[in-house]
C-alpha cells in the first residue's frame, strides 16, 4: 500500500520532467554522518533497471522496518534531487543492507549520500 502511493506520487510530480534509463546498473551506496558523538552509516545495494514505469522493492527479509524506509528514502533522494531531471520509469531493487552493529543506523539514510 505505501509503495502503491509512492509510485502515484512519484507519476504525479514528474509527470512532465523525467528521465529514464537505458541499461540496467548496478552499485553500493553508502551513507555516513558524524554526529560529533557517533558515526550513523547505512549502505546498500541498488539496482536500477529500465522499466515502463516507477517500482521499487526489496529483496532483503528479516531486516528492520526504520531500515527499510529509510533506504527508500535515501534512494529517492538520489534519484529524484541529483540528476538533471528525476529518474522515474525505472524499477528499483534494494538489496544487500550493510548493517554493523556498533556503528548502523537507519537515520543515515536521511542525510546525503558518501
């Protein structure tokens, strides 16, 4: 359901401003933040691959909701904030969280990528 009303939103604000995508890629990302006190990191692994219309997934089981969200956060502002136009005829496949222990957390997502 909230994946349903993300790809809506996404068809509805770059309806008339959009790129695509010509081949499949792949690549780690990797999200850091020093607080002064700790180190928040994040990282995952993204595969954007042409498609007819915006979907995003997971392919990753048991990890944390606060992660998952965040990652799709994190990989919308990617896509939709550093390109030239926004990337959104593509399917999106999130896999392979990086998560430490000691130094992970899912509020890195939320700030600009390494």
């Amino acid at each position: 359901m909230e994946t349903e009303l993300l790809e809506q939103w996404l068809k509805d604000k770059f309806a008339h401003r959009e790129g695509s995508l010509r081949e499949s890629a792949t690549d780690k990302l990797e999200w850091k933040k020093n607080t002064g006190g700790m180190i928040m990191r994040a990282g995952i692994t993204v595969t954007l691959n042409p498609s007819v219309e915006f979907t995003i997934s997971v392919l990753e089981d048991g990890i944390e909701s606060g992660y998952v969200s965040g990652a799709i956060n994190g990989v919308l502002t990617e896509l939709v904030g550093k390109p030239m136009y926004a990337m959104s005829d593509i399917e999106v496949v999130i896999s392979d969280f990086q998560i430490d222990e000691v130094g992970s957390s899912y509020v890195a997502f939320y700030w600009e990528s390494a």
